[in-house]
C-alpha cells in the first residue's frame, strides 16, 4: 500500500493567480498521476509524471497551464497558473504501490473567485 | 475513448437494506477494474479490485461482480449501515492504450443510509 499526503488541503485564490500543489509518498513509486475532479463531474487524467522525464499531458491539458515537477521517486508538484474560476476543483494524485491497485492522495480543493 | 456511466446518480435508503451499484464501461478492452469509495475531504479509498480475467471479489459486505463482455459491473452491499454513507466511484484500466496505468472513472453513485 502507499500513504498519501497533498498540501494544501483547500485554498481560495484569486483569477490570475497561480497555486501549487505538494504530493508526498511515504515509498518510491515510479509513475505519479494527476487528476482533476470538476464539480459533478467524474475524474479526469491531467498528467502522468516521471521521474526524471518530462510529465505526460492527456489531451485538453498543457504544461503552460498545469506545469509539473517531479524531482524524485516520492515527490510530485502540479502548479494550476493563471487560474480563472473554471479551474475551481479538486486536485487529486495517485500511484501505484507494488500492486494493480491505484492509491490517492486526499485531494487539494480549490476554489477560484 | 472509454466512457463510464453509473446508475443510479444517487440513493437514499434506511439501515439495513441490501444495495446494489451498476456501472458499464463502452470498451470491454480493460486490464481491471476498480470500485473506490470517496468520502469529503479524504480522497479515495479502494474498496475492491477485480481483474479482467475474474469475475467477482468480495471483502466483508461487500461484493463486485464484473462481466467484461457486456461492459458491466455491479457493487453489492449487504446489510447497509449509516457509516457506508459515501460517494461510490467505479474506475476501469485499459489494457491497451498511450497512458499505461490511466483510469477512467464514472461520476459516482451518492450513497446516503438513514437510521
């Protein structure tokens, strides 16, 4: 199994602003996954980040609007830019640990006014 | 694409009641298939997993059946309590495709169990 930890836990930002989100692993996992989850609405892949490698952005999604780091094996960021209401959300990251089961974090709750 | 639909959107029952979950999928094209429960502010937890080669798991009151052919799983509960109170979520894993290890997920069933 793997333990998840996201920070923050929620923010209210501003449009125009930009936020970034912290993903922390308690092992060494090699793919980390980022995923949107609208309001009523089911989740969505952002990007796949691998270590030592540029992210891998699903279709819908770029690196100028969600750039992401991932500068080792249990740390991820996924940073939201120029943020306009639309972009109001919640956060989640994944990974597998060793097994087919995909395991997530708490989530980040963004709310942009 | 894939596409995941769940029915019903939402279910309200008193304690006690056995319930039952659907989920389809349009390509039976998959490596797994996942049921997660999401509860505010504390993520997703995985509840069952089932291979494409399976056709149920069971944990506690729990129990998912999966026929891949059809597209379709479902996610018994026995015995509802008012901690099941969850959003349910049903994912599925291609086997093949650009993003190894994605997940396509439904909108999720709105579980609510009254005393």
């Amino acid at each position: 199994s793997a333990v998840i930890s996201q920070k923050p836990s929620r923010d209210i930002c501003q449009r125009g602003t930009s936020l970034t989100i912290q993903c922390q692993v308690d092992s060494q996992v090699t793919m980390m996954f980022w995923y949107r989850q609208q309001p009523g609405q089911s989740l969505t892949l952002i990007a796949t980040a691998n270590q030592g490698s540029e992210a891998t952005y699903e279709s819908g999604f770029v690196i100028d609007k969600f750039p992401i780091s991932r500068p080792n094996l249990t740390f991820s960021t996924l940073t939201v830019s120029n943020m306009s209401p639309e972009d109001s959300s919640i956060y989640l990251c994944s990974v597998y640990a060793g097994t087919d089961t995909q395991y997530f974090g708490p989530g980040t709750r963004l709310t942009v006014l | 694409k894939q596409e995941v639909t769940q029915i019903p959107a939402a279910l309200s029952v008193p304690e006690g009641e056995n319930l039952v979950l659907n989920c389809s999928f349009t390509d039976s094209a998959i490596y797994n298939l996942q049921w997660f429960r999401q509860d505010p502010g504390k993520g997703l937890t995985s509840l069952l997993l089932i291979q494409s080669s399976q056709r149920e798991q069971t944990s506690g009151r729990l129990n998912a059946s999966l026929d891949k052919s059809s597209g379709r799983s479902t996610l018994y509960i026995a015995a509802s309590q008012p901690g099941d109170s969850a959003t349910y979520l049903c994912a599925v894993r291609p086997d093949r495709g650009s993003t190894l290890g994605r997940l396509y997920f439904g909108r999720g069933t709105q579980l609510t169990v009254w005393p």
